[in-house]
C-alpha cells in the first residue's frame, strides 16, 4: 500500500508505503522497484545509501531481506524536472478527463527524455497538452513502451492517480494485450512462464535466465501467413523487452527486432512487393492494442483499443495476399 507523498523537509516528497506480502524475501531495493516503477534501481539504491529510506523507522542496507508487512518512508529528493521542455508535438489521444489520458503511442516516438533525447519525447508532447503534469513525477508516465513499440498508454494528471495506477500495476491488474507479428508459423497458442533479467554479457539486453524477475506471457495464434504469424499477447508482468524476449525464447522472433530478431524469414516464390516490405521493416512489429484498467477517480472498469499503425498494416495486408496467390 503506497500512501499519498507529502512534502518532505529537503523540498522533496515524502513516499509512505507498506511491503505487501508478495515481495517477501525481496531484497529491499528490489521490493521498491517493483513498488515504485517510475524509480529506477539505480536511483534507489542511492536514496538507501543516502539514508533516505527508514524502514520502521530505522535505515537498513539494500541488500536486506523483506519479510512482508515492512512500513517503509522515502524522503525522495527535489526533483530536478523542471527543465523538461514543452513541446507542441503530435499527439493521439484516445481518452481523456480530469484523471487520466489514455495516449495512442506512434512508433519511433521515444517516451521519456534522457541520454541522446533531451526533447521530442512523449514526455515533453504531455507537458504541451497539459501543464500541469510538471508537478507529477515522469509527468504522470507510469509505465513505458519501447521506442519502436507503438500503442496504448496510460498518463495520470493527478498525484493520486499515479499512485492508484501504480499500485494496479504493481498488482498486476491492468490489461495490457499486444499484437505481434512473429516469424514462423505457430500451431497454438500457450504461456511462457520464464524470467528475465540482464543479460550476462550484453548489459543492453535481455535474456531468459534463472536469476531474472518473474516474467508470464499469455499468446494466441490471431493469423497464420506462409512463413509468419499475428499472435495477440496478454502480459500477466510487465518485463523490460518482455514480448521480444519471450517469443525469441520461443524460436519465433518478432519481425524487424533489432535486438533479438535474429535472421529475416522470406516466404518461397513471395513477390518483389513482399520482399521490399519485409526487408524494410526494420522496428519491431508490436503493438499495444488493447489497454483496460480501473478507473482511479470513479472505480469503474475501463477498456480502449486502438488498430495497428499503417506501417504494420500495409505489412498485413501483403502477407494476406501473399496466402491468397500461393495458398494457405
């Protein structure tokens, strides 16, 4: 249970919450970033080694092991966000209220500002659109999409949306349903139930392994073409690169996956159009489609969808008339 943040003595907000028991047995740093996504690991540990985090009331080590039930204050420091630019950039909005925004994210378009992307953001088009979001942390942006990935997001406009909308993450209850053009042909749908971290060597990876985080994806074939397939993906945990990672795990990567797409599949006899179009695909073809969750101001159950993007769409649409001139 995470309490609404107060001000804190350095200018900061103060972070009340309580360890549930499904982080028993976390170290502390790890049971705190799985309660405050929009924190990095990193930035935790700094605030543990700063003595900015009292549990019970007293500082403890980040290694330290979490038994459940754990009270936990966090005297985060003054945010320096207030240099993020406002920027009259496009933005599809599917919902909106007093609450919350609900954001259809185009590709290519990154979501939070940082190294090597100091504007032209996501973050930096919210700001634009409403203001206000430069008092909420991550100007209300409370999980993410890779760069590439298009799709459904959702954006608190209040402090006590992000928490509300944090917490439903954290308990897993938002759904989150991707569509996800693969290749090779899948015969059935499945679960993969394997976790991820770091990869070993390659720190800008990820890979299955045994010490990573809990990591379920749900998939059903949606389309089957000659040499690929759309499969509709249910997260059940919301993974750094999850789907990409999983479905390469599965030997069916997503098609155009720089990082783990592995060698391009041509269907046999596939026309000049076919082939052009699969050789320039070069982000990963996946896209959020479908986002539902609880509505943090009035409680009520909320679902959107939104259709994939043209670019994935012209591809569909080939692959369909290739089935069509060469059979199924």
């Amino acid at each position: 249970m995470i309490s609404p943040q107060r001000e804190a003595a350095g200018g900061g907000k103060l972070v009340e919450l309580t360890i549930p028991p499904d982080c028993a047995g976390l170290r502390l740093d790890q049971a705190l970033a799985r309660l405050l996504p929009e924190a990095s690991r990193n930035r935790i540990q700094q605030w543990i080694r700063d003595a900015r985090v009292r549990v019970d009331e007293k500082p403890r080590r980040a290694r330290d092991a979490m038994k459940g039930g754990e009270q936990v204050a966090i005297d985060t420091p003054e945010a320096a966000e207030g240099v993020w630019l406002a920027q009259a950039l496009p933005l599809e909005v599917v919902y909106e209220d007093d609450t919350i925004l609900v954001i259809n994210k185009p590709p290519g378009l990154v979501v939070h500002p940082g190294a090597g992307n100091p504007e032209g953001t996501l973050l930096n088009a919210l700001l634009h659109r409403a203001p206000e979001l430069c008092q909420l942390a991550r100007a209300g942006i409370v999980h993410r999409l890779d760069k590439d990935t298009s799709g459904l997001m959702v954006v608190a406009r209040t402090e006590a949306a992000r928490l509300d909308l944090i917490e439903q993450l954290s308990a897993r209850s938002v759904e989150r349903e991707y569509l996800a053009l693969v290749c090779g042909t899948l015969i059935s749908g499945g679960t993969v139930d394997a976790p991820i971290g770091r990869h070993p060597r390659e720190r800008t990876r990820m890979a299955v392994h045994a010490r990573g985080r809990e990591a379920v994806s749900h998939y059903r074939v949606e389309k089957r073409y000659r040499a690929h397939t759309l499969v509709r993906v249910k997260l059940e945990s919301g993974r750094t690169h999850q789907i990409r990672v999983h479905m390469a795990h599965l030997k069916y990567p997503v098609i155009g996956d720089p990082e783990y797409g592995g060698r391009l599949r041509l269907p046999p006899g596939a026309s000049d159009e076919l082939k052009q179009l699969l050789l320039a695909f070069k982000r990963q073809a996946l896209h959020a489609t479908r986002l539902g969750l609880i509505h943090p101001a009035t409680g009520k159950k909320l679902h959107w969808s939104a259709p994939v993007p043209e670019d994935m769409a012209l591809l569909l649409r080939a692959l369909a008339k290739d089935v069509r001139v060469h059979g199924g």
